[in-house]
C-alpha cells in the first residue's frame, strides 16, 4: 500500500463525526489523556471513547503510552492506564502525489549555506510581512476601538488559522501547540524558529497591543514561540 492510500485511509477515520470530535479534543489536549478523560472531554461514554480511540490508533492518528496514573510503582499500585495523544507524525494527501518537503529541504539547505545571519535578514523581513498580513484583517475584525481582551482573541484565532494552535497558560503565556513547518525543523532548527519568531512579531506588530511580546524559548512539543505579556516578565515592545 503506498503512503498516500495509508494516509488516506487514516484520514477517512476523521469523517465520522463522534470520531473526529475525540480526535480534536485529544489533539487539542496537548498531553496523553485516558480514556475517561477523553470520554469527558467529548461527551461520550467510556466505552465509546475507547473504541475509537483504539481506532484512530491502529491507524497510526494517535500515540500510545502506558503509565500509572497515581505515580505509585509495586504491588498494589495497580495496572498502567492506556494514554493517547496526538501521533507525531504527519499526514497528508496529495492526488496526484507532490513532495513539496524536497524541494524545501533544498531551499532550506541553500539558504543556510549562503547565509552569514540565520535566519537571513531578507528571510526575517518577508516573514514579518507576513505577519503583517495575518494580523491585519483579524484587528480589523476586532472592531474601531477593541479592549484588550478582543485584541488577544482576534490573534489567537489568527495563529490557529495559520495552524500554530495556540493554546493559553495558566500565567496567561500563549504557547503554540504545533509549527506548521515541523518537517523541517529537526534539519533546520534555527531557520525555522527564527522565521517563526519573525512572523509572530509581524502579526503583534498587525494587532498593535504594545504589552505583546514573542520570544523564543524552545519546549518539548511545542513550537518554539513564545507571547508573553508585560507584567509576566517579559520588556514592553517598542513602538
């Protein structure tokens, strides 16, 4: 079977509707959750949970690990629960087939090597620009003269659009769940990071809350940026 049926197939799962609901919950969950919690957070019963839950597994949608969750280890500590979490590879559909990771690998590759800053000014430029140009109209939606608060939801779905998934901290830190250019970071780690930074900075430029702040600071799982507030340790922006 070739990747792109694997894949296809994969992704036919996600057409049931109770199914693609427990996927996004999962996904948006951002750390291995049981069965009952997943349960809960779909509104389904345990039962129901775990079979789909087990089927997005066998089709490689979803990671499993096995951990007690009390923390106890030896006798009497009980069975490890079964955990899932959103599988980390990708999956992707293309008919007919396209692989536009080569052709970015070697964009990447050329870039590195004719550099002397990484990432290279004219790249940090455009992906400002194009930051810009996300944040824009989601201000724009925002309304004539948004409180804050407004400001702050306007560039949370503006980053989910761009498939950042941002998600909020308890701090009030915004982390982004995903980076949509995932398959080239592990060759690339500092081009990427620095054209998200540069990006993220264009949107908060866009929105035009001056407490904003996009840092870098790297976390397992997570993309490399940061938004952080004035007054959570971060210095006010300029301008």
């Amino acid at each position: 079977m070739t990747t792109n049926a694997r894949d296809l197939r994969a992704l036919a799962l996600l057409d049931e509707p109770v199914r693609r609901t427990l996927y996004d919950w999962v996904a948006a969950a951002g750390h291995a959750v049981s069965r009952d919690e997943a349960a809960a957070g779909a509104g389904i019963s345990r039962a129901l949970a775990a079979f789909h839950l087990d089927r997005l597994a066998d089709a490689k949608l979803l990671d499993v690990e096995f951990r007690r969750l009390s923390g106890r280890t030896g006798p009497g500590a009980g069975r490890p629960a079964k955990l899932y979490r959103r599988a980390s590879r990708d999956v992707s559909i293309s008919l007919p087939a396209r692989r536009y990771q080569v052709p970015a690998e070697l964009f990447a590759t050329a870039i590195e090597q004719m550099a002397g800053d990484i990432p290279p000014v004219p790249l940090r430029v455009v992906a400002r620009q194009l930051g810009q140009s996300v944040g824009a109209p989601a201000r724009a939606a925002a309304g004539p003269r948004p409180s804050r608060s407004r400001l702050r939801d306007a560039m949370l779905v503006a980053l989910a659009d761009r498939g950042y998934e941002p998600r909020e901290t308890g701090s009030g830190e915004i982390r982004f769940g995903n980076c949509p250019f995932d398959a080239l970071v592990d060759d690339h780690r500092q081009l990427v990071c620095g054209m998200n930074l540069a990006l993220a900075e264009g949107l908060l430029d866009a929105i035009g809350d001056n407490r904003l702040v996009a840092r870098l600071d790297p976390q397992p799982g997570l993309c490399c940026v940061a938004i952080t507030a004035e007054g959570d340790g971060a210095p006010e922006r300029a301008g």
